[in-house]
C-alpha cells in the first residue's frame, strides 16, 4: 500500500486538515444553530450521513486497504496511512484499535445505527463543543468489508457526539474502531440497543429502530428453534426469553411487539400493474396495512399534524389485540403461519384495513363555508374551510380518549362473538376468524363510527382527554338521556343485551 505519510495508531498528532471540513466550521454559538437550523430545513429528518456527505463536499464515502498482522493493523487512504497496535477487549475478546480521524474518512454504519439525530440536543452538543468542553466518549466504528481488502471506518455509536464536534470545528475525531468481522451486525446492534435501553442511556425512538428489531427477533427466535444447545427450553416464546441472559430479556421481549407491530405501520409487499405507456408488467412496493396512509411516520418533525401517532396506536388498538405476554405454545410442530404471532400479525392486519376503510375514508376532508359556518353561497361573503361532518366524526372518533374506549369495547364484541372467556381476550387474535366473522367485525365498526355521541356537544370536549371514567360517564349519560343503546359489545353485535 503506497502513501504520503503514516500515522502512529492512538497518536493526537494529525496534519491539519482544516480545509477538509471548512464548509462546516462555524464561529459562534448563533451560527452554529443557524447551521444546524438550516440542515434540518434542507433534509426535514437529519442524520449523521448527512454532515459526513457535507463534510465530502457530497462524494462518495473514501476506502481504505486494510492489512492486518498478528499485533498491528494498518489502514491505508490515498493521502495517508495509519498504522498501530492491536489491542484487545479483555472481557469479550474482540480486536479493535483507537485513532483520530478526519471526518472526510468516516462513514455511517446504518444496518447497526438507523436513528436520526435530535435538534436539541445536538444545538447542546454542539455549544458545549465550541466552549471547548471535553467529549469522554470515543466514537466508536467497525471495520466494514467492502471488497478483497478494501474498507470502510462506519461510525455506528456516538452519532449526536461526532456530528456536535464536526460542527464546532473539530479537525479530527478520536475512534475506537473494531477490527473487520470482530462484530457481526447482530451482536453490535444488539449491544448498542442494550446500551440505549437497558442500560438506560438515552433511549432511541421505537419507530426508526421498529424494523431492525422485527428482524432481530424473527432471525433469533429461528435459531433458538434449531439450536440443541437450548434444547432444554420449550419451543416457545417463553421458552426463547428464558434462555437469554438477564440484561437481554426486556430488549427481545419488546423486539417481539414490534415483530407483530410492524405488520401494520410498516411492511409492504410487492404488487404487479401494467405500465400505461408501454404496455409491459411491473412490479412495485405498496404498503401491507391500509392504516399506514393515515399514520405519522415521523414523530419528531409532524408532531401536531392531523395524522395517527404511533403512540396513540400502541397504547390502544395494538395492545388491545396484541398478546402482551410471551406466549407458552410450543411451535416446533406448527407450520410457521399456524404460530401465534403469524396469526396475530394477520388478522391484526386485516382490522386495521378495516378500520382504515370505515372511518377514516373522510379524514382531513373540508368544505368551504360562510364565516358564520352556513354552507350558502353569498355573494361577498367572507369564506373559510371547516373539516366536513364525516371528517369531524373521523377526527373525535380517533382522539385519544375515545380510541382507548372504543378499541377495548371492539375487542370485546370479537371476543362475545368467538365465544371467548375473559382469560383468553389477550390472545384473541392467535386463532383462524373466518369469513363469516369478519363481516361482522366490519359491521361493528360500521356502529361505531355510526355511533352519534361521537358529535355530542357533551362529549366532545373530553374525547382528547386522559380521565376514561370521565368520557364513559359522559357516553353512558347521553345515551339514557336519548334513549339510545349503550356502547358496548352487544350494541356494537347488534344483540340485545340479556
């Protein structure tokens, strides 16, 4: 490997390399935010792939050669070389070795690190950087194999802390680097969930993170399954969380919810359309679950639009109809789609489509109407646009309060009409429904949305609340005062109540 100078591993001496990242120096503590303001503006959500590819002046991310030998490794860049030893973790065995870097040779380690960066506190990072404040972290990479001895330093912990120094101006960044294969993608997105959640450092946002652990689960519990070594566990969920170590279970226990989660706020699966122009079949992605068109997709940046947050849909409808426990039902005998959580993820799949068709066809729908809310057409009058009756029923009936009410009063006409005792609702969806049944699942929530308390002038102003007994009262009063049925499984059932 041929280079124009070499660097000693671990060494704090670096030629400058201000030019490399002038772009992104900033003076003053005013600039900084207007810089960091001006980067969320241009990317909507940012990530620490975005000041790298700046810090490039947008080229692609620079490789390096690696050569390793039994005490020192060496990592080659056209302009440099860095060489050093090879130290080892005592505790895990892994390789790594410690280097500063400039900024231009890093890159984003994605399938381990998805998360996007959070304005506030990387405006804090970044303040307390340029007030030369010490940073204790070391940014930590892995070497990443990207042909026949050819690399790349991908940054997957330390995000907020290496884009805050690159902002206040630093030169180089100081890195633990793990040594090529030393951390499968498995185990170094596991540690650093862990780290995040676990062990109670800052926590990531469940939804950028839902898909990798989706896929966590599914690829662990797989190889629980056919590992002899666990042999003495049942072939259950149970049985896989009891076979982890303790600091292991809360994270694959939660990474379970979101095996079953992500079937409805994010898979998507291939469909086929003939191209208008040319005639020929094509295929494309579409999502799996109609609910997801109505579902914010960035708690961050649209929080306050008139869409669903995913919190509202975790706390009510998913785990309403989600098992909330590991389940004890051995597998190992089951095909894969007879297994609980299969089940569950399909026919949850399946109400939310029907929920997404019967109410909220009209969500966000508007009129144009009179300043004085008729809908006549005066000429001169003053106009505005007000949510139409359907859309404002769509809009009261998916306020907090009201879904948390009608989502358990659901499940419950399901459960009457599986013929279900009361220990079994929670695992009301690990079971074949047939055709028959979901008609009437439909026509349940054809009553709810039918359902006229919803517009009630008494009602509505709690529907957004948090004090349930409060809205049930409010429910249960105007329902006597209008001699109409309650809302409950049988009203919803169309049974008389015995």
């Amino acid at each position: 490997m041929i280079a124009e100078e070499h660097v000693q591993m671990g060494a704090v001496t670096e030629p400058p390399i201000e030019d490399e990242i002038e772009d992104i120096k900033v003076p003053d503590k005013t600039s900084i935010k207007q810089k960091i303001g001006e980067l969320f503006d241009n990317n909507g959500e940012l990530h620490l792939r975005d000041i790298l590819k700046e810090v490039r002046h947008g080229g692609a991310v620079n490789f390096c050669n690696a050569s390793q030998g039994s005490a020192e490794v060496a990592l080659a860049w056209p302009e440099r070389t860095i060489n050093g030893p090879i130290q080892k973790e005592e505790r895990t065995g892994k390789l790594f070795a410690i280097a500063q870097l400039p900024a231009t040779l890093l890159s984003v380690d994605e399938s381990v690190n998805p998360r996007h960066l959070q304005r506030g506190r990387l405006e804090k990072l970044s303040e307390a950087f340029l007030d030369r404040q010490t940073r204790f972290q070391l940014t930590q990479c892995r070497l990443l194999r990207r042909g026949e001895g050819v690399y790349e330093v991908a940054v997957f912990d330390g995000s907020h802390g290496t884009a805050a120094e690159v902002l206040a101006g630093a030169t180089s960044i100081t890195c633990k680097i793990y040594l090529a294969d030393q951390l499968s993608d498995e185990e170094a997105f596991r540690w650093n969930t862990e780290a995040h959640s676990a062990l109670r450092q800052q926590e990531f946002r469940s939804r950028v993170l839902m898909s990798r652990r989706a896929k966590m689960f599914e690829s662990q519990f797989a190889k629980f399954l056919q590992n002899p070594l666990t042999n003495t566990f049942p072939r259950s969920e149970r049985g896989f969380i009891s076979s982890l170590p303790t600091y292991e279970r809360a994270l694959e226990f939660d990474s379970i919810f979101d095996y079953v989660y992500y079937a409805v706020l994010e898979d998507t699966h291939e469909i086929e359309y003939e191209d208008a122009t040319t005639g020929e079949l094509k295929t494309m992605e579409e999502p799996s679950c109609k609910l997801q068109k109505y579902i914010r997709k960035d708690e961050q940046q649209k929080r306050g639009g008139k869409m669903l947050g995913y919190d509202l849909l975790k706390s009510t409808i998913l785990k309403e109809f989600v098992q909330q426990d590991p389940s004890d039902k051995v597998v190992t005998k089951l095909a894969k789609e007879e297994w609980p959580r299969e089940q569950e993820r399909r026919n949850l799949v399946r109400l939310c489509n029907i929920l997404a068709d019967e109410t909220l066809e009209h969500w966000g729908e508007t009129q144009e109407v009179t300043a004085d809310g008729s809908a006549v057409n005066k000429p001169r009058s003053r106009k505005t646009k007000q949510l139409t009756p359907e859309a404002a029923v769509s809009e009261n009936l998916w306020k907090k309060g009201a879904v948390r009410i009608w989502s358990r009063r659901l499940r419950d006409a399901i459960g009457l009409e599986l013929g279900l005792a009361n220990a079994d609702l929670q695992t009301i969806f690990q079971r074949p429904i047939s055709q028959e049944i979901w008609d009437k699942i439909r026509a349940a929530v054809k009553s709810i949305y039918n359902y006229q308390a919803w517009i009630s002038d008494k009602v509505v102003p709690l529907l957004g609340g948090n004090v349930i007994g409060e809205i049930e009262k409010a429910l249960d009063d105007w329902a006597d005062y209008n001699k109409q049925p309650h809302l409950d499984a049988y009203y919803l059932l169309g049974r008389v109540r015995p």
